[in-house]
C-alpha cells in the first residue's frame, strides 16, 4: 500500500470523520465510515502515529488520512504507521516527497503495513 | 561484538544518504531550519552555543578499533573551528570570570554517560560528508537525540561481569533493531531512554532510565526481564517503578511497545517540563499500568508480531561469543599472576593501578582494564584524536580490537589477558591512560557545561578542573575511597549530579554562575544503595568556592568515618547536618545567609 499524497483537499462525498489526535481510537465506533481523517497539529505531535496503527490493527480498511502540518520527511513514517493518503502542507514539494517513500527497501520492526519484523523473514 | 550484516550496514547507508538530502535541502533553503531541526537532532546533530554538536551513537557502549579510528579520524579532520569562530569563542568564555577556566579545546571527541562519543566543533554543512564516513564502519548518530527511543546502554561489563546472570548484550541487540526508525514512536512527547544490564550489581544505573532492564532468571531458570518505568533526572528526579517483576524474554518488544504507545497517547505534550514519562507514571500510577497491560493483551490477540524467536536470539547470541583470544594455561597463568604479584610489591604505582583499573573476568585468564580519561589538563571524558588513535591501538594488541565506552566516562578494555597487564600497563601509562583513579574522586562525572552546550546555566568543566587539580595526590585519593562526585551544567542532568554522592549543579542568578551541592544520591550500585536523588545542603555557591566545599565535605567524612567505612556509609549513618554545617561554614565570598 502506496501512500497517497494530496496537494490540496476537496470535499468529496466521502463518509469521513475527522478526529482530534487525543481520540481513544480504540473504543471509537467504526461502523460506516470510509475514511477517518487524523490530525497533525505540530508535525513534532506523534500521537496520530499511534492512532492510525491502533485503527488498522483493529481492522480498519478504509482511508486514513493525514492532516494538519503534515510534511514529506514523516510521509514514510506516516504510511509504514498506517495512513493512506495525506494532504501536505502548502509549501511542500510533493514530487520530492514521492521520492522519499522509497529510501528503504526493508526495516527492522513490523508496522502497520508489513506487521512482522526482519527477523522472522528469516525463521 | 556484534557482527553487522549486509542489511545493517546497506541501512545505514540509506539513512547517511537521508540525511544527506536532508541537509542538502536545508542549506538550499527549501527545508526550514525549524522543519529541519527535529530531523537533524534524530540523526544526533545538534546546534550549542557556538558550534554544532556531533552525538555518535555507541550502542550499548561497544566500539571496535576500527570504529575508534575512524572516531579519531572525525577528530582530527572535521572536529576544528574557524580561527575566528574560536578566538570569538574563547573571548566570550574568558569574560564569564569568577573562576580559572580551562581554555577551550579542538580536534577531539566526548565519552558521555550515556555510552555516545560526541564531537563539538564540525561545520553543520560537513555534518553529511561526517555522516558517510561514519557509515563506513557502521557508525551511525541515529536516536542520539529527539524526542525518540534514543541509543540503548548497558554494562560496561556484558557478557564479562563475573556477577552476571545473563548476557544483557543480545537483548540489547535487538531491541536496538526494534527501536531503529520505529515509524509510531518518532514524535513522542520527549525523549525515552532504555538501560539494560543482566548482572547483580546496577552498573547501567537502570532506576535512572525512562525503561530500566534487568535481565535475570527465576527460579525455574527460566530468561525474563524485570521491567522498570519512569525514572529519570531533570527537574523532577524520579526512579524507576517496577511495572513487571518477570515477563519472559521473548515478550520484551511486545510488552515495550506496550509501554511506549500508552505513553505516545497519554505523556503530556503542553508542558516540556512534565512531558517525560517519569511525569506520567506519577500522576496516572496504577491507571497507566492497568493501560500497559490492557494493550500488551492486545498486542498478543493480535498476533504478538514481535515476540523474539528462539532462533533469532541464537543468531544475535553467536555475534557476540568471546573472541579467539589465546587461552592461558594454568601454568601460564600462575606464573603470570606470581609475576604481578613481583612487580606490584615492586611498583607502589602499578599495584594501585592494579587495585583500582583491574577487575575480574568471566574468564580467570583474563582481566577487564579501565583506561581513565580523568586526569589533570583534560576535561572529564575527553579525548584527542592522537589519544583516540592509540586506544585504538590499545585494543587491537591487548583486548581483542574491542573498547567499551563506559557510564563514568572512561574507556573499558574487556579482554586483556592476564599476563599481558604488566605490558599494558606500561603502554597506556606512556599514553596518560593509566591515572588509578577510576572509581575514586577524581574519576568524576562532568557535561560539558556552559563551555559548549546551549543549554547550560553555568560551566562544569573549570569546576572539575579545580576539583582534580586540588586532588592529585594518589595517597590522598586512595584515602578518601570510592566517592561519586558528578557535575551537571544545568538541570537537564547529563552530568547526573542527582545521583552523585556529592553532585554539583551550575545555575544561573543575575546572568552569574552559581552551583547547588547536593549529597547523599545513588546510582542504585551496591556502593551507593538503592537508586535515590541527593538533597540539597544549602543555598548554591560561588564558583570559586565550590572545590573548598567539597573539601570542607570530605574533611567531615575523614573525621566521622569508621575504619573501612565509605563516604556512602559515613553519609548515610551520620546524616547530612555535620557535612551541611561544614559545606557551608566554607562560603567566603558568598553571604552566609545568601
């Protein structure tokens, strides 16, 4: 899964909701919704890593959706933590940011995307 | 030592040409220097008071010679400021006053507690060329700040201590992969620092830590970890917490990631000061350890991706047998140890050498050796790119190509062989590395303090210099015994004075230094007692005054002391007014009732 990168938002139908990042997402009601927006309000603010993991582990599939100040060097954070698309912030290059996703072919702990570490490639 | 595979050294890689693009962008001014910041500080830059500062991160303190040259190399080659940017340097230093100071110094590298190497004077648009270089022996500066899980320590005697249950040494391994670029765990609400030792005596000072291990077994024989959360020094010096007295060892990461995504939703993020997880475990307690487990269940219905199997840990455990050193044979080795004992009733110094820089080893061949970076002339820790060069040397002749940085500050040689010491001795006496006072006084624990960091509100460095300049003689040391004085710049603690027997604080009133002595704190060593912060005897002193207050408090300890009992002793039974009166009977320029 390839994140998504989005220059610029635009209202399209979707049922969202959009969810401060001091949200228990663990008890939250996912009934219906097809994309959860998570918020960034410093990009220093890493509790919406932990909200997008805890929403795929309990087996969100829809869009989970970077906001706030969300800059191309976390993009690869963001989507190894779950998240599937985000909209950068106004001055970022989003080509460069496309780059970025592929600095690293593996890494050693499992994530949301790839949920098992490099050592049990091996075993 | 552990062996890097292709895929570590191809990933350190990446992140050298990560960074590089990073930096790249920033000096074209396309990545703000804010942006930058956080980003820069993960890969261990920072920017102080008039230089950036390079923190190479030494995991769990072990460094080979090849490593250690190269560290000399950075050194030597990139650690020199302008001529103009240090005469600016050390003209402002020279206006502070109050005290003789050291002059600044160049082309040298830092031992910190925490086990790192750091390097005071590269040019920031160097900083990835650095970066390369260092990735060509595995070195790295990845989590040597930021507010992540920052470089795993341990022991300065893993897989060696003759006290040992269980080599701390894989585990640590592998938790520093875990932890190595954790996507969630980037931005937590500050930074979280793991120690982790698997021997009875605490040399990892583990109750200090925001995670503190103790690997051990019960009483089925069976490998887990005592847990401990929430320690640490700053403002609000806390210990640790048991939150686990046994989980099983290969349920350390699960049970890690536990703790740390409960603290990336629940630490606090409005507040610097109270954002560590020391902060949270006190005001939440039970409610946080509750949460803990409730996820670490969670975690496990999941899948428990990260519990360590079996043969994973036989891998990362066959990285770090003992080297081929040459076994000693009984013959050998008496004839070694009667050779010693020849020299040492001939050699008033080497015998002390012996006593004091020696320690036992798994191995009855073989013997552990400090090299003291505390001596006259040089700050606490520090060391040339020549003095780098020969440790290097050092290694590959005496102690198998392997150093570890330890938690005071010095240089560990972990596989000297016994009828190689008398050699040894020699060559690291002709380098300066063979001062006996490791453990003693003058082995003190400093930050760098206001001579460098940005941060600091008074200098440690001219403090420490005073200290080891009055106690130079041997005789004097030995008589004083095994006494932890550590110095701390300001309240952030990298000098842990909280946990010094005697700890020194620089602050700052009315632009001027001042310095707090507290007494009675303690790593958690057996020397020092369980792990506790030392209490304050008065209002702060006078730089000036500092190294007469020590003495003033030594002076009571010589006084009060029963026959072979330790400062930590004599403190701990006597209690603190005696050395309180004496500390501040010894004020001269500052009011008694300042």
């Amino acid at each position: 899964m390839t994140l998504q990168i989005i220059t610029q938002h635009t209202a399209d139908g979707t049922n969202a909701r959009a969810l401060a990042n001091d949200v228990d997402v663990q008890t939250l009601d996912l009934e219906g919704l097809e994309r959860i927006d998570l918020n960034f309000p410093k990009f220093t603010d890493g509790r919406a890593f932990s909200q997008a993991f805890v929403l795929r582990r309990r087996g969100f599939t829809g869009d989970i959706r970077a906001h706030g100040d969300v800059l191309i060097d976390q993009l690869l954070q963001m989507q190894r933590s779950g998240f599937s698309s985000a909209v950068l912030r106004d001055d970022q290059d989003a080509a460069h940011g496309e780059k970025l996703l592929g600095l690293y072919k593996r890494f050693y702990q499992g994530d949301a995307v790839h949920a098992t570490p490099l050592f049990a490639d091996a075993s | 030592m552990y062996q890097y595979t292709d895929f570590d050294q191809q990933f350190v890689k990446a992140r050298a040409a990560q960074y590089r693009d990073q930096l790249t962008r920033n000096l074209a001014g396309k990545l703000a220097d804010e942006d930058f910041r956080p980003l820069r500080l993960q890969n261990g830059w920072y920017v102080q008071r008039y230089a950036p500062m390079l923190r190479v991160a030494v995991p769990y303190g072990e460094l080979n010679s090849a490593q250690l040259r190269v560290l000399s190399q950075i050194a030597r080659d990139y650690d020199t400021p302008s001529s103009e940017l240090l005469a600016r340097a050390q003209s402002t230093q020279d206006k502070i006053g109050g005290i003789d100071a050291p002059k600044l110094t160049v082309n040298y590298g830092h031992f910190t507690t925490r086990q790192n190497v750091q390097f005071n004077w590269i040019p920031l648009d160097k900083s990835a060329e650095v970066m390369e270089l260092l990735a060509s022996v595995n070195l790295h500066g990845i989590q040597t700040s930021g507010n992540c899980i920052r470089n795993i320590t341990s022991d300065e005697r893993a897989g060696i201590a003759v006290d040992e249950e269980v080599d701390p040494r894989p585990y640590a391994e592998v938790l520093r992969q875990w932890s190595t670029l954790h996507p969630e765990f980037a931005y937590l609400p500050r930074k979280f620092k793991i120690a982790i030792t698997g021997s009875n005596e605490d040399r990892a000072a583990i109750a200090w830590h925001d995670v503190g291990l103790r690997v051990l077994r019960n009483d089925e024989g069976e490998v887990g970890f005592q847990v401990l959360v929430g320690g640490g020094m700053g403002r609000t010096p806390i210990t640790g917490t048991v939150i686990r007295e046994f989980l099983p060892w290969n349920q350390i990461i699960n049970y890690l990631e536990a703790v740390v995504r409960v603290y990336n939703g629940w630490g606090r993020r409005d507040n610097i000061y109270k954002a560590r997880i020391k902060i949270l475990v006190k005001a939440e307690g039970q409610r946080y350890f509750d949460e803990v487990e409730a996820e670490y269940e969670r975690i496990l219905e999941s899948g428990a991706h990260h519990t360590i199997p079996q043969v994973e840990l036989d891998r990362v455990t066959a990285c770090f047998v003992m080297p081929p050193v040459d076994v000693v044979s009984d013959e050998a080795q008496e004839k070694a140890e009667q050779a010693l004992l020849a020299q040492a009733r001939a050699d008033k110094e080497f015998t002390r050498w012996l006593q004091q820089n020696v320690t036992s080893h798994q191995n009855p061949g073989l013997r552990v050796v400090t090299l003291s970076f505390k001596r006259l002339g040089q700050a606490p820790g520090d060391a040339t790119a020549d003095q780098l060069a020969t440790a290097a040397d050092l290694a590959d002749k005496f102690s198998s190509g392997e150093v570890r940085v330890n938690h005071d500050q010095n240089l560990v040689l972990p596989w000297v062989r016994i009828d190689q010491l008398a050699d040894l001795y020699q060559a690291a006496k002709a380098a300066g590395f063979a001062r006996a006072n490791v453990h003693l006084l003058t082995d003190m624990i400093a930050c760098p303090g206001g001579d460098y960091c940005a941060l600091a509100n008074a200098r440690s460095l001219p403090i420490a210099a005073a200290i080891t300049e009055r106690y130079q003689d041997l005789d004097e040391l030995f008589d004083l015994g095994e006494i932890d004085l550590h110095i701390s710049g300001c309240i952030n603690s990298c000098g842990h004075h909280h946990s010094g027997h005697i700890g020194i604080l620089g602050v700052d009133k009315d632009g001027q230094e001042w310095y707090q002595v507290t007494l009675g704190g303690s790593d958690g060593s057996f020397l020092s007692g369980p792990a506790k912060a030392g209490k304050v005897v008065g209002p702060s002193f006078a730089a000036a005054e500092v190294v007469d207050v020590v003495e003033a408090i030594l002076d009571v300890y010589r006084d009060k002391r029963e026959s072979g009992e330790t400062f930590a002793r004599t403190l701990n039974r006597v209690g603190m007014d005696d050395f309180k009166a004496a500390a501040n009977a010894a004020r001269n320029t500052t009011a008694r009732a300042h």
